[in-house]
C-alpha cells in the first residue's frame, strides 16, 4: 500500500526514533544469535566430545543457512511486505535461541542452529529496504547506519557475553544468556517498529527471477561476490580458531580472557568508514587491494609465538577486512546503479557470497587447526586473502561505468 505524496519519517519525529531504534535493536538480536557461539567452540568441543573441526559446525550450519535464507526471504519481502517477515524472523529466531540452549545432544544442535541461521536472514533481508521506504531520503542513510552499528554491538557482544558466563555455568548458560538477550529484543521490536507505509509490491517471480539473472552479467559484481566470499573465509577461518589456539599452551586463557580478542572488532567499526573516504578521493580500485594487503600482513603477524604477536595480529587482520569489505560492498552498489541493474538483488548476491565464504572458511579452519595446528589456519587464511588480492587485481581491469 502506498501514501500518496507522505515523504517518510524524519528526524525528530516519533516514528524515525522508532524505526531506528527498532532496526538497531533487531541488529543486536541476530548477530548476538549468529555469533555467540563462536568464542565457545572450544567449550562446544569438550561438551559433546567433538573434534574442533566438527565443533566450528555451531557456526558454519548457522550462517550457511542464513546465506540461503537470503536467497528465499529477501524476494519474498518485494511481495508480501517488509515488516511481517521481520517480526516473525525475530520470533523465531529467540523461540530456537532459548531451545539451542537447552539441545539434549550435538546433532540437535546443529538442526537447530539451521533453522535459526534461515530465520535470522529475515534482518539483513530486509532491514535495508524498509528504512529505504519508511524514512524520508534525507535521513535515511543515518538510520541505515545505525543498523550498521547495531549488528557490530550484537557480533561484539554476543561473543563477550558467551565467553564470560561460560566460566559461570558451562556453554548452556553462555548461550542462554544470548538467548534472552534475543527475546529482549524481539519483544521490544515488536513493541516499536511502525508498520510500513510506503511498500510497494513487486510484480511475481518471473520479474524477480530475470533480475536476479541480470546481475551475473557484470565482471566486475562477479569479482566482487568472490571477493566477498574469500575475504570472510580468511576472517572467520582466524576467529573461529583462535580461542583454540589461545586457550592452549602456552597461553592457557580462560575462556573469558580468550573471549577479550573478539574486543579487536571495534577497530573494523573505525577502518571501514575510514576506507569509504580513502576510496571517494583515490579510487576503490586502490583502496581495496591496499585493504586485503593489510588483511594479509595481520596473517603473517599472527605467526609468530609471542602473545602480543598474535593479538596484534588479529587486530591488524580485523582492521584490513572491515575496511576492504566496507568498500566492496558499497562498490557492489554503485556498479549495479550505474549498470542499470536492480541493486537490492546485487546486494544480496553480496551477502550471500558473503555468508558463503564464512561457512565453508569456519569450517576448513576447524579442520586445519586439527591437522596442522596454527600454521595450518594461517595458511588456510593466508590463501584465501590472496585469492581475493588477485581478484582485486581483476577488479582494476574491467571497465569503469562511472564517469
């Protein structure tokens, strides 16, 4: 339903303090879910007597499942409405956090993570394209990163709150107390967010299929969902297997000391708006490899044993991937404008590739960290950042349409 000449909510006004809200708090809830899990693997490992490579499963069944959950609900917003699919993404999702918690057994859990990572795609399926209609143009952009900032709070904190009550109660407590986080948020979306006003329904799938078809047409998206895919690969592939490493000699942390390296994600907060203005003045085409080399650098940095080597290397990792990312995902924007094709579709084709590579990199890493030990994750990581270098490189020979 459409409202005629309504120009969408604006600063100081009810419904803008709600729809941001709302979205920020929806953004804590699932990455508080998606990502709680991974600053226990190790706990998850010695619980149900599991190989590190299988314990990483709690992470990658989880996001594999929202990759496709993308695929499914983001087309099925464009017809039956944004607010619905959000509301019951978010139901679900806190209904399976509280039963993920409770899981009589490994393989249950993993179903269970399943179902949640396919719910938990109804945020970033549509949370986008709401504030796009709901806000009026001239705010919108600050709302949407708001959103931004809401899903890093929720991935930051999801993986401190596990890893500190898990020395207080084991892993069920840890991940009930992600649970209740995500029921918190859920009602409280539920009380705020305001219905939609200015959707507007898109024709049925043939329409939707031909422009999904469209955007594998272009070099240089194709580049940049592969891109998206290897450089998540490499990051998760270091995360999910640090915390092994950390709380193993010679470290010896404490799962709640271990957890404190995940602090490093607050400098991707810095590094990627930082590499948006690098990029509008020298170009992405120089700013994203520059990016991935950074990346590459905090890999090697991680090799050696001291353990200011290795946090600072995860540190150097983290700064190199959010900005390198942040870049490629609004470059996936522009290109797909500026070749009249529908943006949405090639965004999500981004997150995606994007979910993808985090899948298949967390749990190589779990597998490489078992066979090989550390070198074995770097090399894992290592491989993938380079992979994507050479994309990158790829990227800087297609044609530019912008003018």
């Amino acid at each position: 339903m459409t409202t005629g000449e309504w120009p969408g909510h604006q600063v100081g006004e009810p419904g803008f303090r709600r729809a941001a809200t709302a979205v920020f708090l929806a953004g804590i809830a699932v990455f508080v879910s998606l990502y709680a899990p991974q600053a226990l693997l190790p706990e998850l490992a010695r619980s149900f007597d599991v190989s590190p490579a299988a314990s990483t499963l709690a992470i990658s069944v989880g996001t594999g499942a929202l990759a496709v959950g993308l695929l499914v609900l983001g087309p099925l917003s464009d017809r039956r409405g944004r607010t619905g699919i959000l509301h019951a993404s978010l139901a679900a999702a806190a209904v399976l956090a509280v039963l993920i918690a409770l899981a009589p057994s490994w393989w249950v859990l993993l179903v269970l993570r399943g179902l949640q990572g396919f719910a938990l795609a109804g945020l970033p399926a549509v949370a986008v394209a709401y504030l796009r209609e709901e806000l009026h143009p001239g705010v919108s952009g600050r709302a949407i990163g708001l959103y931004v900032s809401g899903t890093a709070i929720g991935g930051l904190s999801g993986r401190l709150i596990a890893g500190f009550l898990t020395e207080l109660g084991g892993w069920r407590t840890a991940l009930g107390g992600a649970a209740a986080v995500a029921v918190g948020c859920a009602v409280a979306v539920r009380l705020l967010l305001p219905p939609s006003r200015r959707f507007t329904r898109v024709p049925r799938e043939g329409r939707l299929l031909r422009q999904l078809g469209s955007a594998f047409t272009d070099p240089a998206l194709l580049a940049l969902y592969g891109v998206a895919a290897l450089l998540m690969a490499g990051n998760v592939a270091v995360y999910n297997a640090v915390t092994f490493r950390l709380e193993s000699a010679p470290y010896s942390l404490t799962p709640a000391l271990a957890a404190l390296v995940f602090l490093a994600y607050l400098l991707g907060s810095v590094s990627s708006p930082t590499a948006g203005w690098l990029a509008d003045r020298v170009g992405r085409r120089v700013v994203v490899p520059l990016c991935v080399v950074v990346m590459g650098a905090g890999i090697a940095l991680t090799l050696p044993a001291p353990l200011w080597c290795v946090i600072a290397g995860v540190c150097v990792l983290t700064v190199g991937f959010f900005a390198a990312h942040g870049v490629a995902n609004g470059w996936v924007a522009v290109r797909a404008q500026l070749g009249g094709r529908p943006v949405g579709q090639a965004a999500s084709l981004y997150s995606f590739w994007y979910y993808v590579g985090s899948s298949v990199g967390g749990t190589l890493a779990g597998q490489a960290w078992q066979d090989a030990g550390w070198s074995g994750v770097a090399l894992l990581a290592g491989g993938s950042t380079l992979a994507a270098l050479l994309l990158t490189l790829v990227l800087g020979r297609t044609r530019s349409l912008e003018r």
